[in-house]
C-alpha cells in the first residue's frame, strides 16, 4: 500500500525538511572552512515504506498535539527516542506499572509518572523541551497540560471510543496501528483518508503506524534497536493492560 503517493515529501510534521531555497555546490577544498550547526531536526520513528527514515519534529516552538491509536510500545519507543534527543518526558497514567521501567532505565528525572490528573503545568522552552504522554485510556480526562511552546502532547488511545472523534479532529498528525474494519472506515471517515489507506489498516503489522493528517498520510514501520527490545520486548499492538471493551 502506497500511502499518500506522489505528494510532496516532508509534510505531516516529518523532516528534515531543510530551507526551500536554491542550491549551492562548494568543492572539497572549501569544506574545512565551514562551521555548521547541529540542532534537533526530530525522532526517527521508523522507515517508510521506499525505506527512507521517517523523523517526527515534536519540538517545535508552537503547539503540537498528537493522537496515537494503537499500542504501548510505540507510545514508549516514540518517548525513549525522545528523551535520547535530551526532550523531557511527562508521563500521565493510570497504570504506573506498565512505564515504571522506562523510569529506571531513563533515571535523572528525564521521565516524570503522574497520576491521571495530576499532571502539574510543566515548564518548557527551547533549551529544554517537554513532551507529555497521555495513557489515559480510550476517555482521557481534560489535561492539564495541554500542548505549548516547546511542549508536544502525545494522547494513546487503544483503540477508537467516544473520546476519539473530538482527540483526531484538533490532533496535528494522528498516528493509527491495527484496527477493526469498522473503526477503519470510522477513522477514514474522519481523516479524509484514501480507500487504500482504509483497506490496510486491519491488516498493519505490529510496529506499522499510519501517520496522517487531512491532507496526506504515510505508513511507517518502526522497528526496535536491540536496547529497546531488551527493555520494551518485541514490537507489540496488543496491551495486556487495555483490552477492547465487549
């Protein structure tokens, strides 16, 4: 499945994007005069499907809100690759115990636990950005921490409730894993997306994320470093933690 086909790469909050001017060619004898600046251009979150890095920009100097419909494991790479990036992770949950080993293995108080509520209004800036987790279920509560400056927001869902039509229509980019036909045809409904999308979402493999706003969509694979697999296991959709409800 070729999402988003022949559309313009570098969209959906994706980068490096880099500046859209002309282009300049300098011979080899110049290159040691050159000093260039490292920043953050994002988190390489997987491989899309012509095998290029997929890399999501969450800090940015503007609001950025993000709806994830799939599992723990990614929700948890996406915030181990983030705080690799020096990007402090608040995370609000109602089940401490499923995140309490990313905790310890972060340590220095990169990853912060709080209980669903409790979430204090965390600081950020440029020097130091944040990004919250919100695994709260499929009826996340109003957050006190809502996106800012240098402050993303990441809401899991498990799958697709009453809570998800109103989190995927304000999210900036929203992230969908494996899901029913009809929660397929649901989230088509709402993200515009073309039939082919539709039809390959039941069927995504585990680590497969369709990432896509209302105006184009890629799919990505992501697929763990053998760190994150000593700590997280294989890539996973299914929760024991978030059942679908009957």
């Amino acid at each position: 499945m070729r999402a988003g086909a022949g559309r313009v790469r570098g969209r959906l909050g994706f980068g490096p994007v880099g500046p859209r001017r002309r282009r300049y060619t300098i011979g080899p004898g110049q290159l040691e005069s050159l000093t260039l600046p490292v920043g953050d251009d994002g988190v390489v979150i997987g491989v899309d499907e012509d095998g290029f890095p997929a890399v999501l920009g969450l800090n940015r100097p503007s609001a950025y809100d993000i709806a994830l419909v799939g599992g723990l494991w990614t929700a948890q790479v996406l915030a181990l690759r983030a705080a690799a990036t020096g990007t402090r992770i608040v995370v609000e949950t109602g089940r401490p115990d499923a995140w309490a080993s990313l905790e310890r293995a972060l340590g220095g108080g990169r990853l912060a636990l709080h209980e669903v509520g409790r979430v204090p209004p965390p600081g950020a800036s440029a020097a130091s950005p944040v990004v919250v987790v919100r695994d709260c279920g499929m009826r996340p509560p109003r957050g006190r921490a809502v996106p800012g400056p240098w402050r993303s927001v990441v809401t899991l869902l498990p799958y697709l409730g009453p809570a998800a039509p109103g989190l995927l229509e304000k999210a900036s980019l929203v992230g969908v894993q494996r899901v029913s036909p009809e929660e397929a045809e649901e989230v088509g409904h709402l993200m515009r997306l073309p039939a082919g999308a539709v039809g390959a979402l039941p069927a995504l493999e585990d680590g497969a994320t369709l990432w896509c706003t209302r105006r184009e969509c890629r799919l990505v694979t992501t697929r763990p470093t053998d760190a994150e697999s000593g700590l997280l296991g294989a890539a996973r959709r299914l929760d024991r933690e978030a059942r679908r409800p009957d």
